[in-house]
C-alpha cells in the first residue's frame, strides 16, 4: 500500500515537472531599459540642431571656398596688350557676362538672397493681412521713410570711409613690393659690379645673388597663405640651405642672414661692405611694413558697424518701403542688397593687399633680372675694353690721328 502511494505520488510529480517544463517559458536575464529621459531629448534635439546648420550653411561655404580659391589665384603684371583691354569700349559688356565667375558676386549669393528672401516673408505678410486672411490682431508692418532719408547719408560715408581704408592699405603694400623689388635689384647690382676675383670669390658670389634672388620669394611666402616656400625655392638656393630656411621660424630674416654671412666672406674693403649692407635697409622696412599690413588690420570697431548698419538697414527696408513699392519691395531689397553688400565685400577683400599684388610675377622678375645682368657683365667689359684699345690704336701719343 505504501509502495502503490508512493509510485502514485512520484509519477504525479514527474508528470508534473514534465508538463511544466514543457509549456513553461524559458527566463532569459534582459539588461535594463534605457528611459527616454530628457538626456536622450537633448541629444536628438542637438544632433537635428547640427543637422539644420550644416543644411544652412551650404550655401555659404561654397560661396568662401570659391572665395578663398580665388584669393589664391596668381595676379599678372600687366602689359601693353592688357592695358589696350583694359580701356575698351567693349568692356562693360565682357564684365557684365562674366559676372557669374566673378568670386565677388558669387561670395555676395548668401546675404543677397536672405535679404531678399525676408523681403518676400514680409511683403507676403502684410498681402495676407490686407486680404483679411490672418486675423484682426496681426499688424501691417509698416513705418515711415524718415529715419532711412536721415541715415542713407551716415550709411554712405561708412562706404566710403571702409572703402578707402582698404585702398590706402592697398597701396602702402603695393608701395612696400616697389621697394623690395627695388632694393634686391639695387643689391645685386652692386654685388655684380663689386666683386671682382676667382676661385672662392665668385663661388660667394654666385651664391649671394642666389640668396638675393630668395629674399622676395621668402617674404612672398610669408605674407600671403596657401604658399609653398620649399617648392617656389627648390629652384633657387641649394638642398642644404633650403632645409635650414624651412626649420626658421622667420624665413625672410633667415634668408637676410645667408645675406650678410656671404658678404662678410667676401674680401672688400670696408667702404664697399659698408655700401652693400646700407642696401639691405630696404629689406628690413620691407620685412617691417608687409607683417604690420599683415597682422594688424583696419579697427575692428570701424568694420562691425558698417556691417551691423547694412545688416540693420536691410531687414527693416521692406516695412520702409512697404506703404510705397508694396511688392515692388521684393526687387528693391535685391537690387539694395546687391549694390550696397558688394562694395563692402571689395572693401573686405582688398583690405589684405598681398593677395591682390603680383608677386609671384614680380619675384620670377628678380630672378631673371639677376640672370640677364650676370650674363651681360662680361660681354659688356669686354666691349668696353676693346673700344678703349681701338681707341689707342687710332691715337698717337703725340693726340695726332693716324692715317
């Protein structure tokens, strides 16, 4: 009886466990559950917030690339033949089909069209609430022309002063390359016509021109970005010195001391010396004059007004205007924005002088300078020496010509 119980009981217990094992669900350890919590709100909202950015800025940033590509650009000396394009009388009509690949109008897309694009926003606005199509509560925006006829003229001289601050640092750099150009070329001349000798004199020499060549080179690299000082001096001074130029932190005064160490070397005589490192005057006020146009620019107090002003008085045109030109306003902003941003934008642009400067045209000159006279030189003298000895041979001692 006790065994019949105790089979009865073990086999219920083992149908049981059967039967749970086989329909009971398998419990599996899941990690907990991140909550949505405003951690999570805050970076999806920031991650859309960068995404919105860069969609924005698209525009922009193509329009500084082709600026900046455009900087870049090498500028030529201008000849006989370009100054005859220059002045005629079909230019107008070349600049006005090569407005799309002026960098200056291609750089003015992204305020023109927000201008513009707030010009529509506005003009639709106030269509909507003439039409009855927003409710009573909503204004038309709308002021008096008033303020704009007194502050036009303040707006102007703004222009105009930005303007000729640009200019006027134009030209001090422009004036700065005539006297490096000037003074290399005055430099090596002297250096030509002073050293006279063989051997390891004109081993020095050919050196010195070399260095005198660099100089503008070195300083063009110097004061205008995107430059490649090895690559535009390979062809210059030799492989060792290069290396110790690239390791300066100063090039152009680095190349001034390859300068002054050569004419040290040289065997001359004090006053000639004295000559030769007078000339190199020039190069240090060069030096000096390009990195202050360089690194000190016009007040920057001058330059965010005039931008703040022509920010200020474009996205209130519209409302000016409006009570007058109604959609007319749309164009009238375009045409405003267009004319007024482009002449602050050449001001911007000019304001760095080096870029717009000729100088990679101007140093090639140098180095061909220095060529053609070292080549000239002896040919020269010797025409020279032999008009004198034609000169004696026709000349008796007594001042009598020979027959």
């Amino acid at each position: 009886m006790y065994q019949s119980m105790n089979l009865s009981v073990s086999s219920n217990f083992t149908q049981r466990s059967l039967s749970g094992s086989r329909f009971r669900k398998p419990f599996h350890l899941k990690p907990p559950r991140v909550s949505s919590g405003p951690e999570s709100e805050v970076s999806a909202t920031k991650a859309l917030t960068e995404k919105l950015i860069s969609l924005l800025r698209t525009v922009p940033d193509w329009a500084d690339e082709i600026k900046e590509r455009g900087m870049q650009q090498k500028r030529t000396l201008y000849t006989h033949e370009k100054w005859v394009e220059h002045r005629s009388s079909l230019r107008h009509v070349h600049h006005l089909f090569s407005s799309f690949s002026s960098r200056v109008i291609l750089s003015l897309i992204p305020p023109v069209f927000f201008f513009t694009s707030v010009a529509v926003f506005i003009a639709s606005y106030n269509s909507a609430v003439a039409l009855d199509w927003l409710p009573s509560i909503f204004p038309i925006l709308r002021s008096s022309s008033l303020p704009y006829q007194l502050t036009a003229p303040a707006l102007a001289l703004l222009l105009v002063f930005r303007t000729e601050a640009s200019y006027s640092r134009y030209e001090e750099g422009r004036k700065a390359w005539v006297g490096i150009i000037a003074g290399t070329d005055d430099l090596a001349r002297q250096v030509i016509s002073s050293v006279d000798g063989s051997g390891d004199e004109l081993i020095i020499k050919d050196l010195l021109l070399r260095y005198v060549a660099a100089f503008p080179v070195a300083l063009k690299c110097h004061v205008t970005y995107g430059s490649d000082v090895a690559r535009d001096l390979r062809n210059l001074i030799e492989a060792d010195d290069l290396s110790l130029i690239l390791e300066s932190k100063h090039r152009p005064r680095c190349v001034i001391e390859f300068i002054s160490q050569s004419l040290r070397l040289l065997k001359l005589d004090d006053t000639k010396r004295d000559l030769l490192e007078s000339k190199m005057l020039h190069l240090h006020e060069g030096i000096g004059v390009c990195e202050q146009l360089m690194g000190i620019p016009i007040p920057l107090a001058y330059t965010r007004l005039t931008s703040r002003f022509l920010v200020f008085w474009h996205l209130t045109l519209p409302i000016i205007l409006w009570d007058e030109c109604h959609w007319i306003v749309v164009p009238a902003t375009f045409i405003s924005a267009a004319s007024l941003f482009c002449i602050e934008e050449v001001g911007v642009l000019i304001e760095e002088p080096f870029p717009m400067l000729a100088l990679d045209e101007l140093c090639d000159l140098v180095h061909s300078n220095i060529q053609e006279a070292v080549k000239s030189e002896t040919i020269i003298r010797n025409k020279i020496l032999a008009k004198i000895k034609l000169h004696e041979l026709k000349h008796s001692s007594n001042g009598r010509h020979r027959s």
